[in-house]
C-alpha cells in the first residue's frame, strides 16, 4: 500500500508538471523552434541530472542486455514523442497539447498487453476506443485550420510514442535508479538530435533569449518539465503496474486546461470538450479496473 501511494503520488506530481508545460512550451516556441527547444531543454536538463547523479552517488553501470532498451526509451520517447509534441503545441493550442496527450493511458493498454502481457479487460478495450474516438473529433471535425489539424496529428504521434516508451520503462529492472536510467535516456536523445540542430542554432534570434519569460521557459523546462517530470513518471512506473500507473495522465490536460485558458486566454469550441469527454471516460474505465493488480 505504501508503494501503491507513493507510486501514485509520483505520477500526479508528473503529469501536474507536464500540464503547466504547455503553456510555457506555447511561449517559448514563439521565439525557438521546437526540435532546437528540444534540444536545449535536454542540455540543461542533463546537467541538473548530473548533478543530483553525483551528488547522491549513484551508481551509474548499466547491464548490456538493457542499453538496447535505453537507447530505444531515449529515441522513442525522448526524441521523437517530445519534438512531436512540442511541434504539435506549436500548431495547435495549449489545452489541445493537453488533451489529446491524455489519451497515452488508453495506448498503454494496449502496448502493456503486447509487450509486458498484462491483462486486457473489456473495461480497457472500451477505454482504448473512447480515447481514440475523442481524438479524432478534436483533430478532424470542426472548423479548425489546416495548422491545427497537422498539430493534432502531431500530438496523437507524441500520445502514441509515449506510451510506448512509458511501457518500456517497465522492461528494466525496478533497482535501477530512475536519476541513471533518465540521464542516459536524455544522453540518448541529445545524440540523435545533435545533427539536426546544430546547423539551425545560429538562426534563432539569440537577442530575444534574454526576455525573462524566454530563458526562464527554458530553465523550467530543463529543470522542472525534463529532469524533474521525468524522474517522477519513471519511478511511479516501476512502482505501479504499465496500464495503471498510465491513468494519472487525467492530471495533466486538467491543469493544461486551466492555465492555457488562465494566462493564454485560449477558448475550446463544443467538439473540443466532446471528444475530451470521451477521452475522459475512457481513462475512467481504466481507473475503475482493479487498478493496481499486475497480473
């Protein structure tokens, strides 16, 4: 039961951080593109890792049977899922970020019932349906531009890819430090993105990183979203099972929600709220599932 809490309070803390960085990434990509933000991010937040790393004397060895599955967390949800996600945020809105990312719970179902061969009940099945027909009324129905729908299919690939990556999480062993199996991750996704953006660095209008809002969106998103958000996902994961554990992504478009349309002044339309209704429900199927249960 103490795992259980923990674990649980872990995933909220992660997902109420992520729900706040979809505002600060809507800023932000104002003035730095996404995959150039990505990267920064990662660089500030490799070294706040490193520095817990060493100051809390980890232990940094890693068996070889599972680098193949760190480079694959790191490329997959470290790269691909967040560059997704923030090209999508960029197209679209701060509360569609939020929503649409929330279906990840549903695809873990079903990657954990794949890969990890957890159970996969009706209540999850329909959970899995729900989330998926909620997405494709907020990207394809209503009169949004042709940029808003790219950003949601953007932010379906990110939901996609994250949940893949949350479920690898799991195929390592619960021992490893989640400041170790993130840094290398991170460490992972900044080598596969360093050729792509070192040959952009030099046209972003470095005069503009000096406004507060700028490098402090950065710093927030180094420290706070990456290292911080990640370590909490990561270890929640290892102490709850991959589909469960999944559910507390309904944090996260709450609070996107509430920020986006307290600071950005952002206002959903009706297909909107009913696709993130059935989104929803269907992580409430989740939740009313013998939650924690791994078998």
């Amino acid at each position: 039961m103490k795992n259980t809490l923990l674990g649980s309070l872990y995933l909220i803390l992660a997902s109420s951080i992520w729900g706040g960085m979809y505002v600060v990434v809507k800023v932000v990509v104002s003035v730095i593109p996404p995959l150039e933000l990505v990267w920064m991010r990662y660089v500030v937040a490799i070294f706040a890792l490193l520095v817990i790393g060493f100051i809390t004397r980890q232990n940094w060895r890693i068996e070889k049977r599972y680098v193949f599955i760190i480079i694959a967390i790191g490329i997959i949800g470290n790269a691909i899922s967040i560059v997704t996600q923030e090209t999508g945020t960029m197209l679209s809105s701060a509360q569609m970020g939020a929503i649409i990312t929330s279906s990840t719970p549903a695809f873990m179902v079903v990657f954990a019932r794949f890969i990890l061969k957890e159970k996969l009940t009706l209540k999850k099945g329909l959970s899995v349906c729900l989330a998926t027909i909620g997405v494709f009324l907020i990207v394809g129905i209503g009169n949004m531009d042709l940029s808003s729908k790219l950003g949601g299919l953007s932010l379906v690939t990110a939901a996609l890819t994250w949940a893949l990556m949350s479920v690898l999480v799991k195929l390592l062993p619960s021992a490893y430090s989640q400041i170790v199996v993130t840094t290398y991750s991170i460490m992972v996704a900044l080598t596969v993105l360093t050729p792509f953006v070192l040959p952009r660095l030099h046209k972003i209008p470095f005069s503009e990183l000096t406004q507060p809002t700028i490098w402090g969106g950065v710093l927030y998103l180094g420290i706070i979203s990456t290292a911080c958000g990640f370590l909490f996902w990561n270890r929640g994961l290892q102490m709850l099972n991959a589909s469960s554990g999944g559910i507390f992504f309904f944090f996260q478009p709450v609070v996107g929600a509430l920020l986006g349309w307290l600071i950005l002044g952002e206002s959903l339309g009706i297909m909107f709220w009913i696709g993130s209704i059935l989104i929803f429900i269907g992580v409430l199927f989740v939740i009313f599932e013998p939650t924690f249960r791994t078998s």
